[in-house]
C-alpha cells in the first residue's frame, strides 16, 4: 500500500506541473491576443483614414473632372458664338452692299439692332 500512496503522489506532482505549465502557456496567449487586438485597432484606424483620405481624393477628382468639362463646355460655346458672329457680320455686309432689294435694308437693320 505504500508503494501505491507514492505512485500516486508522483502522478499529482506531475499533473501539478503539467498544470502550471498550461496556466504559463494560456498567460502567454492571453498577452498575444492582447497585443493582437491592439495591432487590430491601430490597423482599423489606419484603415478608417485611408478610407476617408480616398473618399476626398474622389470627390475632389469628380470636381476637377466637371470644371474641365465645364471649361470645354464653355470653349465650346464661345466657339459657337464666334462662328454665329461671323456669319452675322456676312450677312449685315451682304444685306447693306446695296446689290439686295429694298427689303433687305429693313432686314438689315433689325439684324443690327439685335446684335447690338
């Protein structure tokens, strides 16, 4: 019976050990944990100021986007206009070169009434 007290001693011992190694290795996992929960909280906010960084350079690049098309828009218009213009002053020429009907004198001067 001695012999069985002693084995059994022996195996609580052991077990203690093996038991206080587990407690060693769940502490050190813990403190991994921790330290990968805090690398994922400074990654969320790297991530959160990425994101609002891009979202700024798109709304940013959409503005510059429409100000060019406006800029075309509005070279497009002048050229438009300049054109318009030219064909009115042929016209007005054409109109007052006194080789047209008598009606086209009234034509005339409504056309230069209504480019001035």
């Amino acid at each position: 019976m001695s012999d069985q007290r002693i084995i059994s001693q022996a195996n609580l011992v052991y077990i203690e050990q093996n038991l206080a190694m587990l407690r060693q290795h769940a502490q050190a996992m813990s403190h991994q944990l921790n330290a990968v929960e805090q690398e994922v909280e400074v990654t969320r906010g790297e991530l959160e100021k990425l994101i609002s960084e891009f979202l700024a350079f798109v709304r940013e690049d959409r503005k510059m986007k429409q100000l060019q098309l406006a800029e075309t828009r509005i070279v497009k218009i002048r050229q438009q206009i300049e054109k318009d213009r030219r064909y009115a002053v042929a016209l007005n020429n054409w109109l007052f070169s006194g080789s047209n009907h008598v009606n086209s004198n009234r034509l005339g001067q409504n056309l230069s009434m209504r480019l001035a």
